[in-house]
C-alpha cells in the first residue's frame, strides 16, 4: 500500500500562510485580493464536490477573516489531493481490501490444510494396509516352515526305518541289495548304518562294489585334499 507524505504538503501550506499574513501586516489590506482567490477557489471546490459544504461566513453576513479564508484556500485541497495519490480509494475502502486479501488467504490456507489432512489420512491407511500385510505374509511363511519341518522330519523317519531294516536283514541278501543299489544312495545308507551291521554286508558284496563304497564313504567324512600343480603348468620365470 502507497504512503502518502503530508508533511510537505502542511509545511508548503503553513508557509504560504506566513506569508500572507506578512504582507497583510506590512501593506494592510493589500493581500485583500488574495483572499479573494481563496475565496473564489473555495467556490469552485464546492461546486464540483458531489457533497456540499458547509456555509461560509460570506454566504451567513458573517465578517469575513481574511486569514481563515486563506488558510481554507490552501489546505481546502489537501484531502482531494491524498485521495488522488491512492487512486481514488480511502482509508475504509483500504482497509476493506486488506481485509478481503486476508479473507482470501486465510480460506487458501484452510483448503490447504484440509487437503493435507485428506494426504495424511490416505498415507496412514496405506501404512495400515500394509502392516496387515506383513502380518499375513508373516503368518504365511510361519505355515510354510511348520510344513517344511514336517516333511523333513517325515523323511528323516522314513529313511531312518530304511537304515533299519537292512541291519536286521541278512548280510548276504543286503550285500545282494547294495551290489545294484544306486550310489548315492548307497553311500547315504551306509553313513546312517551302524558300523558293526555294515561290516558283515560289506565283506559279502563284490570286492569292486565294496571297494567303491569304501572310497566314498571316506570322501564323506575327509575333505579331499586340493590337487598339486604340476611344473609343466607353473609360470617360466624370464631368463631362466
């Protein structure tokens, strides 16, 4: 909002009106014909103000003060020319437009916080969305070992009762099983085994067949030792 400086203007005003007065003193009425002016300035003021003024000691019969109508002659115009230099509106209607601007920013600020609000409100449903989520899926995976587990120890049973079942069979017909048997399998039994039943069954098989089944089930059970390089496959050494 533009400031409008008054202050000037006064001082412009109450000098004009010192000087007047000095002439007044030193030549008598000779600044009648000023005060004339002002008068005169002051009627055409009235006249074109859509409100009228207040009746002036001329108009009543009243004696005429020839200082006071100077002094209405130029500071007369001093409300026209502020008016003018805010571009015609007045201290109310300043104040209502700061007050509307005020209004306006105050509703963007609530539609702001009421959309925020709705943001807010979203993202927590979001995040209660998906800690119900994980709370399933964690459910989901517990099911999932339970099972697991499950399997694993009806498997273990299983096997178990295998590896039984051949140490309570004859040497020579489990010797006869293990001669075709499948390998892996063969050495996984035979690590299940207890050795004193394994023994009799391996002493009955095909010496080849025991053999190998010596060699694995020691493979097993020792790591087997990383090959040596050999010095065909060692770097030359430059200038050897």
């Amino acid at each position: 909002m533009r400031q409008i400086r008054l202050l000037p203007v006064v001082v412009l005003a109450a000098s004009a009106l010192l000087i007047l007065k000095t002439v007044g003193l030193v030549t008598g009425d000779g600044y009648t014909p000023g005060v004339q002016s002002a008068f005169a300035a002051g009627d055409t003021a009235a006249a074109e103000a859509p409100a009228p003024e207040p009746a002036t000691a001329e108009a009543t019969g009243a004696p005429v003060d020839p200082v006071q109508a100077a002094a209405d002659s130029l500071f007369g115009s001093v409300p026209e020319a502020v008016e003018a230099a805010e571009g015609g509106a007045t201290g109310s209607d300043t104040g209502e437009i700061v007050l509307q601007r005020l209004a306006e920013r105050r509703a963007e600020l609530d539609a702001f916080a009421l959309e925020l609000e709705s943001r807010m409100s979203l993202v927590e449903a979001a995040e209660l969305r998906i800690e119900e989520r994980m709370a399933e899926l964690s459910a989901l995976e517990a099911q999932i070992n339970v099972s697991l587990d499950a399997q694993d120890a009806a498997a273990e049973a299983q096997f178990a009762a295998v590896v039984a079942m051949y140490e309570n069979m004859r040497a020579g017909d489990a010797a006869t099983i293990f001669n075709d048997l499948d390998t892996s399998v063969l050495v996984a039994v035979g690590k299940k085994m207890n050795p004193r039943k394994l023994g009799p069954i391996m002493a009955n098989m095909v010496p080849a067949r025991a053999q190998q089944l010596t060699v694995l089930l020691a493979q097993t059970d020792v790591a087997t030792p990383a090959p040596v390089q050999q010095s065909a496959d060692l770097p030359q050494i430059v200038g050897q």
